[in-house]
C-alpha cells in the first residue's frame, strides 16, 4: 500500500473518529438546551417573584408607621400624597388600602377596577398572587396595617413584572450563547482527546494517575518531576467527583423508595449486615406483660430507617430483661414488632464483660478521649482485654450471620475500633464501612491512648471510614500519619496499609424525612396544651426546651446556666418563660455520671429556689426516658430548643426539632461545636462555654418576630429534608458499591493474566 493511501485511510479514520463523538455531542446539546430553557424561565419568574414579596414587605413595613399615624387623624390628602409619592417607583404599579369592612378608601390611579378588599369574615391572603391584566401581569401582596396592635385594614401593593419577560428574554440569549460556547469547548476537547487515544497518548495517562511515568526509560526522573502534577491531577477529579455528588444531591429526592432502587441497583442480592452495641428495640420485662422501648440513640435513629430499606440483619447486644425471652434459638427476633422488616441479632454479655468492654475502655477511655470535654480518659488493661474478646465476639457472630464470603457491613461506632480488621483477616472479600458516630481528635490528644496502634490498625480494616465532618476526616489522616507507618494520599484522602486500602470520607449523618409519624401528629396548638397541662404551664408563657443523654458533653450544665443569666439580666422574663430539660440517663453506673446528674439536679434546684413564685417554676427537669412520639410533642410545644453541646459529632437533636416544625415556628439555639452547626447556619450559633452570649441568644430567640422565625426555619427544614438519613445511607452505599465493582474487576483481569 502507498504512503498516500495509507495517509487517506488514516485521514478517513480520523474524520469517522470524530463524528462519532460530535453527533452525539450536538444532539445532547440540543435536547438539554430544549429542556434547560423552559425550567430557566420558572426560575426566574419564581426568583423575582420572591423578590418582589421581600420589596412589598419592606415598602409596608416602611409605610406602616405612617400610614397608621394619617388614619388615625383621618388626613385622605397625607394618604394619597404618601401613595402617590411610593408609586413613583417606576415598578410599582400601583397602591390601594381597605378598611377592615371589606370597602376600599384609598388607592392610586392605576389601581385595578378587578381587585376586590377582602370580606368582614374572611381572611386576608396571606401569600403574594400574579394577576394578568390588560396591561400585562402584575404581582399583588395584600399586608395588614395594624394600629395600636389592632388591624385597622390592608394594604395592596401592585408591582409591575413587565420587566422580568425582558429579562427572561435576555437570559435565554445568554444561554444559548453559552450553550454554544460549550459545545465549541466541549467539541474541541473530544476531538482532541479522541485523536490522543488513537494515538495511544491515554495510556500514559493512565499511568500518570496511577503514579507511574511516562517514559518507562526515565522513570525515576519522571516521577520525581510529575509528582506534583499528580497530586493536582487527583484533586481535581476528586473535586469533580464531589461537585457531581452534590448536583446530584439536589436532583435526587432522598427517601425510603429510592433507598430501595439504589440498593437494587447498585447491590443486588448483596447481604447487608449491621454491627452496633445499641439494639434498636429493648424488651423489657413488665408488671403484666413484656415492653418494647426504643432507645434515646441518634444512632438507632439515623440508621434504622437504612435496614429497613434494606431488609437486612442488625447484630447488637442485647441488654433488655426480656431479650432472652424473644428471640429464637438463633438468638433472632424479627423487628420492628408491630411490622416486621429485618432481623435482630443479639450478643450476650455478662455483667463483668458489659462493665470492662463497655462502661470502662469504651466510655470511661474513648468516650472521654474524642469528646475532649475536660474529663479524663481512663485507661486499664484489664477493659482492654474485655474490649478486644467483645470486639472478637462480634467479628465471629458477623462471620456467622454472613451467607456469602463478601458480604457489606456497617461497623458502627467507637465500640468496635478492632472489629474491621478482625472481619478482614476472617472474610478478605468482605466491604466493609464503618462510620465513627462521635468526633476524631487531633494526634496529639488520640495519642494519650496506650492502644493507639492497634486501635488504628483495626480501623484500618475498613473499605470506607466515615466521619461526620472533613475536619474530623483531616484529624484521623494526620493521626495515622503520626503513629503508623503508612501509604496516605491527601489528595484521594485514602489509606494503603498491609495490603487494604481504605476510603476516609465525610458523610454528614441526619434523620429520616418525613418523620414517621407526621400523618399522625397532634397539631402544635394541641401538643402545646397538652404540654402545658401536663407540667402546669401558663398557656401564655414561652417555652424553651433541651433534649439529651444525661451525659457530661452535652452541655446542659452550662445551657441551664444561661437560663440563669438570662432570668438575671431580663427580670421581666421571669414568669413568661420556662425551661424543660428532658435528659435521658445514662451510663448511671460510672461515677463521673453518677456526678454530673447530681450537679444538674442541684442547679436545677437552685435556679427554681431563686425564681419560683407561686404555681410558676422557671425549670422543669425531667430524667427519664421518653418514647420518640413523645419527644415530638414537645419539639412542636417550644417556642425555643437549645443544643449547647461541648463537643459532638452532629448532634440529631437539632435536625428532629427542625423536621417537627412544620408550622415553620421556633428557634433553634445551636453550639458551634456540633457538626450540625456547619449546616444549620440559620440557628443562632453560640460558644457554649460563653455564658452571657448563649443567655443573649436565648432572649433573642424568645423576641424574634414571626416572620424572621418563619425564614430561618423554612431555610433549614429544607436542608434537612434534602440531606437526610437516605441520603447518607446512600451515598455510603453507592462510594461501597464502586469500590466493589473496581475489586470484582481487578480480580477478572488478574484471572485472565
């Protein structure tokens, strides 16, 4: 074959190379143009009709003062010329005011002949409408006027929007002007990268990112000049991966279904077990017949609604006086009781176990340890020993309950440090995720731990390790770094130790959305009366709210304090505010408890002695357990809920008392020391330790006006409702899913050669 033919056959192949990538590449243009425009035409009508509700606001509130001061001398003439001078903004349409009868009195020479005052009986709209009118459309907002706090009557604001088709014409060119910009971007780039894999360019770029060189004769010189490109490289698809993951957040409507299709999809006939020391259900033995009870765990929260979804089998310790009596001779009960959905599997442990694995080096030592909350880890060989055999027991009953020799496991928590690198000794096929529910130290406090080493390497057993925040991810990097030798790639924030990698990622942990029983709530007037009766409230007095374990973190102590303060410094809040504090016990049987809920008591004590009068208590200390349903109703009885903790990891507390209010009342009081506050910015952010601040961000809390509440809870009911448990359930299991897709490839092509 001649040179010139051989030219024309590798200049036919080029041109066939690249319309196969640019038809495609024009015909998904188009038809993403096609549907983006429409969707920008809504949101741009929506986007200025919410600013024109925010102007319409902000003109009443300005006017209010006014106008109310002209009715109530009756001064038409003041009136008009003050409507006439505000409707000389070249959008406002027109202005209008209606007695409280239902007749209009005033109004400016373009005021619609069409609207009508609202009827003696009936309410005033209580949202902005569109109207068309010859003139084209028009956005009303009806606002009271209110006189000495009493309606005097409403006050019409007409804005012309003439201007946003002008504007959503622009837009449009904009984006299609964009659109082709893209496509000429897009196209080159395909061309380019098409024309480099055919010339076998891609290769080597494979082997840039998988750190090798590009010219095998100058590897060490390569690698050594291509180290930081890289490094640049892996962050930026790491970057692109996460953007992607949080578009796809904001498409994705998280919930049980969609739970359901992503396992189905994704993992397949794969087998899911759980690992926690907390049990979901008690059973407990009563005077007449067994009790179920569910425990005050944001654990068992967030991650029941998973198994659930997944139908899978959750292995825990059982510590109930009637779990023995449930269960099968498998030690398995079908859970939940009232419809079952998945299988409990319960782990005996004798009292001398529980007291060395789980009260001593569990929460006497790491508890302590992560929260940094100024008490002592206290460290004993003899826990440790307890703490490794349970860790071992687990491990055996995982391997027991797996029907397959890679099944997925969700290791919760710090109880079972050892237990991932049990699982890969026991099932090397296995993925397995383990999300710790508390914070990670920094190397300096997590190096006091005399078991460090091994504490890491069983943490290091894990495909994924999950922590709620980067920052904690960040600590945990560093902390390996510090104290094992190990392979870490910043960058990928991954891990490479004997032979394992792992994954350390953040996955913010939240609650299920809607809760389960928001078909069945009593209405918040009603949980309000209940709540009164019950504790013998004033039906007039503000309500404040706290709900913890009775646990040294969470700093009630201190929010009790800021009670105090804000009694001290408001006088007059006293007898128009009271406190509950729900606290459920907790690990009542470590001294450091025993203590601190003898402290509580005695402020509490103290506080009431100070300012009680009469039938009115400023505090209401409850230590006892309160079912879920019940805990709801007082989220939806206080007008305030304070989440002061000292150090947390998110704190769930805060997202149930946002999923409770949807009648968009109430303020959230929220420590910068949980991770829920690097979400949640509509809370009012306080220092714990800062008595004043936080007794000041009460009492503005108890003074917000409505409609302020109204935007900030609005705000953060749909962050909880868009990154809720499903969410982070399913991101865990998609990032697990790739990875055992990748490890079933990499074991067929090492087969094949």
């Amino acid at each position: 074959m001649s040179p010139q033919s051989t030219k024309q056959i590798k200049s036919f192949r080029s041109l066939r190379l690249t319309l196969r990538f640019i038809i495609p590449l024009i015909i998904a243009m188009t038809l993403l143009a096609y549907a983006l425009l429409p969707l920008v035409d809504r949101l741009t009508l929506h986007w200025f009709t919410r600013d024109l509700d925010i102007r319409s606001q902000l003109i009443a509130n300005t006017m209010q003062e006014s106008l109310g001061e002209f009715l109530e001398q009756g001064n038409a003439a003041r009136i008009n010329s003050l409507m006439r001078r505000a409707v000389q903004d070249d959008r406002l349409f027109a202005m209008g005011f209606c007695d409280g009868q239902g007749k209009l009195l005033y109004k400016t020479s373009k005021f619609p002949e069409d609207l009508t005052c609202p009827s003696p009986n009936a309410p005033a709209p209580d949202k902005p409408s569109v109207l068309a009118l010859p003139s084209g459309m028009v956005h009303v907002a009806v606002k009271p006027v209110l006189i000495a706090g009493a309606l005097s009557g409403y006050l019409f604001l007409i804005h012309d929007m003439s201007f946003v088709e002008s504007r959503s014409a622009d837009t449009r060119k904009y984006i299609v002007f964009l659109f082709v910009v893209l496509f000429l971007v897009i196209a080159f780039i395909t061309v380019l990268v098409a024309h480099l894999s055919w010339r076998g360019w891609m290769t080597g770029v494979r082997s840039l990112l998988r750190g090798e060189s590009l010219v095998k004769p100058f590897a060490r010189e390569s690698n050594s000049e291509l180290q930081p490109l890289m490094g640049d490289l892996r962050a930026l698809l790491r970057t692109i991966d996460a953007e992607r993951k949080f578009a796809d957040d904001v498409t994705i409507s998280w919930n049980p279904d969609k739970l359901r299709e992503l396992l189905y999809k994704q993992l397949a006939r794969e087998q899911i077990l759980v690992v926690s020391n907390r049990e979901p259900y008690i059973h407990i033995q009563g005077q007449e017949r067994v009790e179920i009870q569910r425990p005050a765990s944001g654990l068992v929260t967030a991650v029941e609604p998973v198994m659930k979804a997944c139908s899978g089998t959750w292995i825990a310790h059982g510590g109930g006086t009637a779990d023995r009596e449930v269960v099968d001779k498998n030690d398995h009960v079908r859970v939940p009781p009232e419809n079952p959905r998945y299988t409990l599997r319960r782990i005996w442990l004798s009292e001398e176990e529980e007291k060395g694995y789980y009260y001593g080096f569990a929460n006497e030592g790491l508890w302590p340890l992560c929260h940094i909350a100024h008490v002592r880890p206290i460290f004993r060989t003899s826990d440790w020993e307890y703490y490794e055999a349970i860790n071992q027991r687990f491990a055996d009953a995982v391997v027991k309950e797996a029907t397959k020799d890679d099944p997925v496991v969700l290791v919760q928590d710090y109880h079972f440090a050892l237990l991932p690198g049990m699982l890969r000794r026991k099932l090397p096929k296995a993925t397995i995720i383990t999300f710790w529910h508390i914070p990670w130290p920094n190397p300096e406090s997590f190096g006091i731990c005399p078991w460090r080493e091994e504490i890491l390497q069983g943490m290091l057993g894990s495909t994924i390790l999950g922590f709620h925040t980067p920052f904690h991810c960040k600590n945990f990097l560093e902390t390996v770094d510090r104290y094992l030798e190990t392979r870490i790639e910043h960058a990928s924030s991954t891990i490479f130790h004997g032979g394992n990698l792992t994954l350390v990622e953040a996955y913010p942990i939240s609650i299920q959305w809607p809760s389960p029983w928001q078909d069945t709530q009593p209405s918040v007037e009603a949980c309000r009366s209940e709540i009164c009766e019950e504790l013998k409230i004033d039906k007039n007095c503000l309500i404040g709210l706290g709900v913890d374990r009775l646990d040294y973190t969470k700093g009630i102590l201190e929010r009790l304090r800021a009670v105090e303060n804000l009694f001290e410094n408001h006088p007059e809040m006293v007898g128009k505010f009271s406190f509950v504090q729900i606290a459920a016990p907790s690990r009542s049987v470590l001294e450091e408890y025993q203590a601190f809920e003898a402290s509580v008591r005695a402020l509490a004590a103290h506080i009431n002695q100070r300012f009680a009068a009469g039938a009115y208590q400023p505090v209401y200390l409850k230590i006892e357990h309160h079912e879920p349903e019940d805990v709801n109703r007082y989220y939806r009885a206080a007008d305030v809920c304070m989440v002061t903790s000292l150090h947390d990891g998110m704190n769930l507390v805060a997202k149930e008392y946002i999923a409770s209010r949807d009648d968009e009342r109430g303020v959230l009081v929220l420590s910068q020391f949980t991770g829920a506050a690097h979400e949640l910015y509509e809370a009012l952010i306080v220092n714990p330790y800062h008595i004043e601040q936080t007794a000041d961000a009460l009492y503005q809390a108890l003074t917000m006006p409505d409609f302020e509440q109204r935007e900030r809870m609005r705000s953060m009911r749909s962050m909880v409702r868009d990154f809720n448990v499903y969410r982070w359930a399913g991101r865990m299991l998609i990032d697990a899913a790739k990875i055992r897709q990748r490890e079933k490839l990499a074991a067929r092509i090492g087969i094949q050669t």
